[in-house]
C-alpha cells in the first residue's frame, strides 16, 4: 500500500501494492490472459523471494544490488521457490541464461512503468547487465518424423480409437499447416473457423487478432475429427475424452507421447512444429513479410532467424555435392 504522513506526504511505496498496480494496467490495456499470467508469475517470485530475505517493503529502498542478488538466485539454486511458493513448482534444475534473461526484462518493464507513473525515481534494474542468451539452432522435424506420428495416430484411429485417433492426427496437421503457437491452437473456438474459406481466426500475444489458413489436407483431418467429436455445448474445438476441453498442457503431453510411440527421442515438442512450417512457408515463398503476419510476429526480428536457418540448412546440403574432400577421392 501507499502509506500518507499527516502533512500528505508519502512515507513508503509498497512493492506489492506496485505490482498488484502493475497487473492493474496490463489489464486495463488489454494485455492477453497468458501475458498477464506470465509477469504475475515472475513478480510473484519476487515478492516471495523479498519476504524471506526480510527485505523492506519500501520499494524505493530497492537498489541494484536487490535485482543483482534476485538474478543470481534464479540462476544460480536449485530447488528454488520453495515448495509452495505462490503457486509456482520447485525447479529442480539450474534455470538457462534464457529464463533469468526473460526475469530480467519483466524486472527491467516492471520499475520501468513504476518509474513512469511517478511512484519511483529511478529503475534500479538500469544499471544490472544480463547477458543476452545466444539462439539454439532452429531444428524442424523431419518429413520421416512427422509420417512416424501421423502413422501412430492412423493406427489409433484403425483400432477402436476414432475420437482419439482423429483428433490428435488433425492436431499435428493444422500446427504444421499454419505454425499456430501452443495457446492459438488450444484456444481455438467453433465460432473461428471459417470451413468455406479455410481461415481460422487466431488471437494472438498481446490480444492481436489475424486470420490463417488451413490447406485442404488440414481441412479434411479437421472435418474427420469433428464427425467423431461429442455434439455438446462446448463451445472450444478440442476436448478430452471425458467431454472437457483440452488445454494447452493436455496438448503438449499428447504430443509427447505420440513422439515417443514414434521412435523420436529427440527435444522439441509442439512449437517444433512452427519452426517446421516457417522453413517450409520460406522455401516455398521467400517473402518474410507473408511468413511474418502468419506467425503473428510484430516484426521481422523472429522471420530474420528462419530465414538464417534456411540459408545454413541449404548450405548444408549444397556441401554434400561440393565437398572439396570428397570431389578430389582423397579417402
């Protein structure tokens, strides 16, 4: 809370009122439900991390060495969180460069607005530097790879499991077919598909609404899958099998476990499949704006990296042929 003196002046600035304020304005400027969930759940860290360090609930006394000593911990314990910290499950593990990357720029936007709204004087995250973490090589899934899924789901549909079977090969085709993210698809509602035109309205980060399309091959397993669907009044597009919608964790296990029943034993589960339609879109029309209103990108940051990935993986190729080795038989 904000504490008055008696001459109205401000004794102390609560950080958890901030941030409750903080949420406040992301909801009040239409920010996504999972936008809103993902800094609620990193400030709530904080908060809980600020309480068992004893550290003064005056946010103006936070220095930089508050957000120094906050970013180590992220980055540095295992176990953290506790084990019922604010909803969040202990982490087991050391956190990537690219998690405390991601606490930094939350921390970074959060004393940024206090500042602006007048609340603090300076951001005391300004003076921190984090490391930016280096991009991971962009990995499609392979042609053979997404047969050996679709097989499975064939043999499921073949063997007494048509709403399952149905269900999940339509699924895999559609995140192939137009690169949703895990929330676009799971979200996906009867009242956005379009089936004449073979567009589907998406909402995408930061509540921006655009249409993608669906080929005919994606439309086909879509239909499938609806013809063996519950008629009920859920309104959402995919359900389990007890009738109840199916949510994005639901669908990042089915996925899983339809990897594993593949043979694919390698990383990368659902947003794989978007880096596989970006280099397909790519190589089929190289104009990165089309590829960057599909994706739902506000800017071509993002295409830039397919476009690099592109350009190694036929770089790649183009060196089986040109092997200077090779081409003078010096094996």
């Amino acid at each position: 809370m904000v504490t008055l003196t008696k001459a109205g002046a401000i004794s102390e600035i609560s950080l958890r009122s901030l941030v409750k304020g903080y949420l406040l304005t992301h909801q009040t400027e239409g920010s996504s439900p999972n936008t809103i969930a993902y800094y609620r759940g990193i400030l709530s860290r904080l908060l809980w991390y600020a309480q068992i360090q004893n550290w003064s609930d005056d946010a103006r006394l936070l220095t930089k060495w508050h957000v120094r000593e906050f970013l180590g911990y992220v980055g540095g314990e295992v176990n953290r969180w506790g084990i019922h910290a604010n909803g969040s499950e202990s982490s087991s593990r050391k956190a990537s460069p690219r998690t405390v990357h991601h606490y930094y720029r939350t921390l970074y936007s959060f004393f940024l607005w206090a500042v602006k709204e007048g609340f603090l004087i300076e951001n005391p995250v300004a003076e921190v530097k984090v490391a930016k973490p280096k991009r991971k090589l962009i990995k499609p899934y392979t042609p053979d790879q997404i047969k050996a899924v679709l097989t499975v789901c064939d043999w499921d549909y073949r063997n007494n499991a048509k709403f399952l079977g149905s269900r999940n090969r339509a699924i895999v085709i559609i995140l192939l077919d137009t690169g949703l993210r895990l929330s676009e698809l799971a979200n996906m509602r009867f009242e956005d598909i379009d089936m004449d035109r073979g567009w589907i309205k998406v909402m995408g980060k930061g509540s921006k609404e655009r249409a993608v399309r669906i080929g005919k091959t994606a439309q086909k397993s879509l239909w499938r899958y609806l013809m063996h669907r519950p008629d009920n009044v859920k309104q959402e597009i995919w359900l389990t099998e007890e009738s109840k919608p199916l949510k994005g964790p639901g669908i990042q296990a089915m996925v899983d476990r339809l990897k594993k029943r593949a043979g694919i034993n390698e990383r990368g589960c659902v947003h794989r499949f978007r880096h596989t339609f970006s280099l397909g879109f790519l190589r089929a029309d190289s104009n990165p704006f089309n590829l960057q209103y599909l994706l739902g990108h506000s800017s071509l940051e993002m295409v830039k990296h397919y476009t690099a990935a592109l350009g190694m993986e036929d770089a790649l190729k183009a060196h089986e042929k040109a092997s200077p080795a090779d081409n003078l038989g010096l094996g």
